[in-house]
C-alpha cells in the first residue's frame, strides 16, 4: 500500500505534507508534569520536543495470538491483518537497524504472540546482529506459551531479556482471563527461563479489581522468592473492546502496593523503566509495580514503536501514528524514513490523557477504529 509520500517528502518540509493523523485525545499538561518545550524534534534526531530522549523501540511482529486475553483482545478477535499487509523480516531489520542509527538502545520484540510468527528465531538472530551498529539489548514480550523450545536459538541469537505475562496460578481462572487452557505450561516456562541465562526474566501480572487482586502475594512468591525473577503487577488499561470499567475493573498502584504489603516487606528501590520497584527481604527476585493510569510515567517516557503493519507509534496511549511501510515499499531512503519518525515525535504530547477520554476517543472512533492492545504490541 504506497502512499507515493516518499516521492515527494523531504526531510526538514513543512509537516502539512505528511498523512493526516487522527485528532488524539486531551493531553496531559505539560506544566503538570515537569517537562518544557525545547524546540523542534528535527533538529535532535529522536528526542521529542520535550527534551525526551528515545532510545526504546518496541517492535510488534504479529497481531495473531494463541491466546484470548480478555482485557487486551476483543471479544470478536481482531480482523487477521492480509499477509501482505506485514512487514517483512528484511523490512523490520532495516527499519531497526535505521532506528539503531538514530539512538535506539534498547528493542523488544512482542506482538500479538510474537512466538506465533514463523522462523521468529531467523527474526531474533537478525535484530542481534544489530549489536554491531550500536543495540545493547534486545528483548521480547512473550506469554511464554511457546517459549521453552525457542530459548537456545534466542539465547545464542543474542536476546538478553524476557518478560513473560502470566495473571493467576490458578488454571481455571487462567481460563477465564485468556479463554484457552495452558496455566501450568507458562508456568513450567517461566521457571525454565529463569534457569537458561537471561540477564533479566520478568513475570507481568495484568491486575483487576475482583479478578486476580487476591493473589497478589501468591504470584510474588512463586517466582520473586526463590528465583531470580522480577514480578511486576501492572494497572489495567483501557483499550478498544477490552471490556474496561465494565466487566473488568483497574485495581491501582495504591491498592496493589497496599494489598503486598499486607504480608510483605517492600522496601523501595527506585525506578526502572515504568516500574516503582521494591526489594522484599529474604527474595531473590525484586517486585515492580506499574502506574499507567494513577501516576503516569510520561515525563520520563523513552519508548515508541512500530506496529506488525509497519505504522509508527509515539505513544501506546495515543491514537496518533505514521505509516512507514508505504514509503518503505515505495522505494524510500532512509533519510526520508528518518524524517518521517522525526516527524513522528515532533507530534508526541507530553503525556496521554485520562482514562476516561481515553475510552471517549476510542468509542467515538467504533470498532476497529481505534487500535486495540493486540493490534498496538504490548
Ligand atoms: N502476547 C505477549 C504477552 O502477553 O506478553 C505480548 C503482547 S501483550 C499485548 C504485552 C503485554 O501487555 C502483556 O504483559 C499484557 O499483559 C499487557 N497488556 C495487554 N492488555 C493490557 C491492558 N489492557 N492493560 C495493561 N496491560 C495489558
Ligand atoms: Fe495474547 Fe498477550 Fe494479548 Fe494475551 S496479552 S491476548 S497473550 S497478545
């Protein structure tokens, strides 16, 4: 699908040129959180106008799953994107090794279930390979379903991080949030990840309110005590058909802090990344807790992506984006791809609205008007 934008697009031109990008929702102001305009992202390569520096790309390679989540997939599934519509292995080296040479450091590969797309191990190999131009770590989002027979390959590949989702230990409540069968697999996984190598392996807990809040400090133990895994429980967020403030209700930070310190320990340790995280007494894994919602952490925020349909993303919680495959596929430079994410950030807000007119915006865009998580990348 060629814009024909490449033909005529010039780094440095006015931005009128571009697509246009859907209106996103209210920002957060930019006073309220600390940050100051600082003139025109062009001129810095990727840091937005905000001074932030963005040197994370996530990097979506499939929109299917062999999961249901039910607060990240709607209920009648997504619409399977036309092959054709995917990028390419080679497209998604060169676009990350353009990224790399802008200032990314650090990618994550994730999807969708990324371990669903074929030859994922060829994809891992060649984004290792991007540690040559400048990458220093490469990871991947995984429900770990699939993973025990990738790790050797993505091991000697060069991936050096893995954060696995798991909600419950419980398999009829792991049915009941992801519609499919499999608690006891992801969790032989996980314990298996934490055995092979990794400099880091993460668990990642969706919390809801009534759901799994009351298994907080099982999930903590079953992985943070006697291994050495991170578990972070992350707020719930609302997306298009993900049932929030419906069905599934968010359980916040406050109350997921409170509800471990119930029984445990949390000593505080600062951030990493968007987590507050804490160290317990006596556990060789830390435990991180993830505030999207009541205490955003977009003053800090050094990530974009880029979509399995080669569109580029400033902000997981902003309809805004930029299609890069049309140019790709049109035969464009990377000089005016790199125009095109410089353009991209010029537009990033300093940070993303309110729950509420999240869901406003995505309701008034109907279904499949705005981008559902699966179809984002996590
Ligand atoms: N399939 C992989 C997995 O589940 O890890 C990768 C993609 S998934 C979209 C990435 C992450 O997003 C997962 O940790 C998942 O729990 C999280 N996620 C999905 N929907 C969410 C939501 N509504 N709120 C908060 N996190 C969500
Ligand atoms: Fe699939 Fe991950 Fe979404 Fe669950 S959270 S449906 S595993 S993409």
């Amino acid at each position: 699908m060629g814009s024909g934008l490449a033909a005529s697009y010039t780094p440095g031109v006015d931005a009128l040129r571009l697509p246009v990008v859907p209106a996103g929702p209210r920002a957060l102001d930019a006073a309220a959180l600390g940050l100051t305009a600082q003139g025109d992202a062009r001129a810095h390569g990727l840091f937005d106008r905000y001074g932030r520096a963005h040197t994370y790309l996530r990097i979506s390679i499939i929109e299917k799953c062999n999961l249901r989540c039910r607060y990240c997939m709607p209920a009648e599934g997504v619409p399977l994107l036309p092959r054709e519509d995917l990028l390419t292995f080679e497209e998604i080296e060169r676009l990350a090794a353009l990224f790399v040479g802008l200032g990314v450091r650090k990618i994550r590969v994730t999807g969708g279930e990324p371990l669903v797309r074929r030859d994922v191990d060829d994809l891992i190999a060649r984004l290792g390979r991007l540690k040559a131009l400048g990458l220093h770590r490469l990871a991947m989002t995984s429900n770990a379903l699939l993973l025990k027979q990738h790790i050797p390959a993505m091991r000697a590949a060069g991936l050096d991080a893995v954060n696995l989702s798991l909600d419950t230990l419980r398999p009829d409540r792991f049915r009941a949030i992801t519609l499919r069968d499999g608690c006891e697999e992801t969790i032989d996984a996980i314990r298996t990840a934490a055995a092979a190598g990794f400099e880091k392996v993460k668990v990642n807990a969706v919390v809801m309110a009534g759901v799994n809040d009351d298994e907080l400090v099982d999930l903590a133990r079953a992985f943070a005590r006697d291994l050495p895994v991170d578990v972070r429980y992350i707020e719930y967020m609302p997306f298009e058909g993900n049932h929030w403030g419906e069905a599934l209700k968010m359980f916040p930070a406050a109350a997921i802090r409170a509800r471990l310190e119930e029984q445990l320990e949390l000593i505080p340790t600062g951030f990493d990344e968007t987590a507050a995280m804490y160290r317990v007494p006596g556990f060789l894994g830390s435990i991180g807790i993830i505030s999207s919602m009541t205490e955003p952490f977009c003053a800090t925020c050094s990530r974009t992506r880029l979509t399995a349909d080669g569109h580029f993303r400033w902000c997981l919680l902003d309809e805004g984006e930029l299609d890069l495959r049309g140019p790709l596929r049109d035969g464009a430079t990377d000089g005016d791809l790199a125009g095109l994410i410089e353009e991209g950030l010029r537009r990033k807000k300093p940070g993303h609205a309110p729950a509420d007119e999240l869901l406003s915006v995505q309701k008034a865009a109907g279904p499949g008007g705005a981008r559902s998580m699966i179809r984002i990348g996590g």
